[in-house]
C-alpha cells in the first residue's frame, strides 16, 4: 500500500496565537480557576481551513507521520512600492507579519482533525516568510512520511529497556 501524496493548501493569513486563544476566570464561590479556549475568531479561521482543504479534496486527514513545510506571506502594504523605491533590497523586512512560530501552532491546530490526524504526528516542519501579497496568505505542503522498519517498527531497538 502507497503512501498518500503531498497535500498543499493555500490558506488564508492566520489569526494571531495572541488571538487564537482566549481566557477567562471562572469563581464557584471562594474558588477561581482559569480556563483557555478556542476563540470565536480561531474557530472562523478553523472552519475555513476545513473548508478549503474539502475544496482541494482532502477527504479525510493523513494518518501518521507526517512533514509539514509552510510559508507565511504577509499583508502587503499600500505603500509597498514607495518602500520599495527607498530600499529596494530591504523593504520587506518593514512589513508587519506575525512570527513564523506564532502562526504555526495556529496553523497545526487549524490543520489537526482535517489534514493531519494529530500535530503529534508531526515529524519535521520547515517554515519562512515569503514576499508580501494582496491580503497576506499561508501556504502549507503536508507531506507523508514512511514510518521506521523492521525492529524499530517493533520497539525492539538495542539497549532500550537493558
């Protein structure tokens, strides 16, 4: 049996991790106890990574191992050519864009349950930040990935429990 193939999707730009998840203090009298949740702007980006990956025909997420490679384009800015003029090498370091670890945690989460089975399975990831576009975008290959043969398939691996 064959591996599935590479999954590439082109998202939207992600919600903030600063605004992906929320909290809030709960009091049962004289007890308070903080909760984190999923917030309702994370589960608008959730469900239309759901939807995006259905339209470019994932039907069910990749089990297993698993590499994900991304690339994080931010907004493009209205005076992008004006900065571009005035340092033509370096502009685009002046760009806004959230950091590449704060989007992937985000993008894991959004992917999790619908193109991948768990982030646990989560092997290799390579990230970078791309050139600004229209409206900032993210674009995600998920990859699978063969999984160890023979002993270390069966935990039997020398010196490990000796």
């Amino acid at each position: 049996m064959s591996a599935p193939p590479a999954i590439t999707l082109t998202l939207p730009y992600p919600v903030s991790a600063n605004r992906y998840w929320a909290s809030r203090v709960i009091r049962k009298g004289a007890q308070s106890m903080a909760v984190t949740y999923v917030s309702a702007e994370a589960k608008e980006f959730k469900a239309l990574v759901h939807k995006l990956a259905v339209a470019a025909g994932v039907r069910a997420p990749i089990t297993g191992r698993v590499a994900i490679a991304y690339t994080l384009h931010p907004h493009c800015p209205q005076d992008a050519h004006r900065r571009a003029k005035r340092d033509p090498v370096g502009w685009e370091d002046t760009v806004q864009c959230i950091d590449l670890d704060n989007a992937q945690k985000v993008l894991l989460d959004a992917l999790k349950g619908v193109a991948i089975e768990d982030d646990k399975w989560v092997r290799k990831i390579s990230a970078e930040r791309g050139t600004p576009v229209e409206g900032g975008k993210l674009v995600v290959t998920i990859t699978p990935m063969a999984t160890a043969t023979g002993a270390q398939e069966h935990g039997d691996l020398q010196g490990v429990g000796a």
